[in-house]
C-alpha cells in the first residue's frame, strides 16, 4: 500500500519535472522563432529585433546574438561590424554595440514607416569576413494594438492628403481655364457689338 502511494507520487513528480523543463525550454526559444539565423565560420549570428510585434513609431534596436558553437562569443573575440537598414531607397548606417549580456550587439532604431525592412551587416567576426543581407520580420502599423479605437495611420494620411491637393490643383486649372474661356468669350460678345453698332 505504501510503496504503491509512494510510487505513484514519485511518478506525478517526474511527470511534473519533464513539464516544467518543457515549458521552460519553450518560453527560453520563443524569442529567437522569429529570428534569422546565419552561419560565419565557426559563428552563428541571429538576428531579429529586440522587441516584437515590432511597431511603426516606437524606438526599437536590431539585436545581434554572436555565438561561437552555441555559446555566446567571449570579449577576446574582437565583432567589428557595420549595420546599414535600407527601406524605399533610402538607407540608415550604424554599428552595433555591445549590450551588458555577452555576445548580445543592439543597434537603437526608430521605425517610421510600415514594411519589411532589410539589413546588411559587414565587417568580422574574430578573423572571419562578414557580408550578408537579410529581411527583418515586418513593421506593423500601430493600429493592431491600439484599443478602442485605431488612430489614423501616418502614411495613409500622407496618402490622402497628396491625393486631395493633387485634385485641387485640377479643379484650379480648371477654373482657370473656364474663366480665359469666359473672359474670351466675352471680349468676342463685346468686339461684335462694337463692329455692329458702327454699321
């Protein structure tokens, strides 16, 4: 009776254990899912950014993790990279600095617009040359946690507006050239006049 209690306990706790080792192995990867992963050499770099859902208008930094093997480089490994985020032909230049964790590089950036974004990053790893350009996950507009009520999103206000003083600039010079025609017209009405009252 007792060794069956006894065993039965000792089976919950090893049911309990393996869950718990589980579940903290899962909450430990989730971060990197969303991360890329690239191979140097011996060095894994991943990078994704530091706080996702990633948000138009919110300061965030892309977030290198170097590993040498699955360990996080060391100090006496010298990362002399370069970092250059382009978007709609335009391009951002920074390098990536140290963070208090080890191997973990951050480059603050302010996402202003929606869209994916790609990164370039150059420069070496220890002895290893560094050259290679991946898209970031996708910036989301701000309305998907904005509650109760979405705010108008920044671009499609730009969109709207450009839009609105396009079809005021037709209407003017459609107006313009109905008052040319009106005044046309009415010098024609006033010369036939003139013409016919001297007959």
């Amino acid at each position: 009776m007792f060794r069956s209690r006894f065993g039965r306990h000792l089976s919950v706790f090893k049911i309990g254990t393996w869950v718990l080792i589980l579940g903290m192995f899962f909450l430990s990867t989730r971060p990197a899912l969303a991360h890329t992963r690239i191979e140097v050499g011996p060095y894994v770099i991943v990078v994704g950014w530091e706080n996702e859902t990633v948000i138009v208008g919110e300061r965030n930094a892309i977030w290198l993790e170097i590993l040498e093997g699955e360990v996080p480089v060391l100090d006496d490994v010298k990362v002399d990279l370069e970092a250059t985020v382009f978007y709609g032909g335009r391009s951002y230049l920074g390098f990536p600095a140290p963070s208090l964790r080890p191997g973990i590089f951050l480059l603050d950036i302010f996402p202003t617009v929606r869209g994916i974004y790609e990164l370039q990053l150059k420069g070496t790893i220890g002895e290893m040359p560094v050259d290679t350009i991946l898209e970031l996950d996708e910036v989301q507009p701000a309305s998907i946690l904005q509650f109760p009520e979405g705010q108008p999103d920044p671009v499609e206000l730009q969109t709207q507006l450009e839009e609105t003083q396009a079809q005021l600039q037709t209407a003017d010079l459609i107006a313009i050239a109905g008052l040319v025609g009106g005044l046309l017209g009415l010098g024609v009405g006033v010369f036939s006049l003139t013409r016919r009252s001297k007959t």
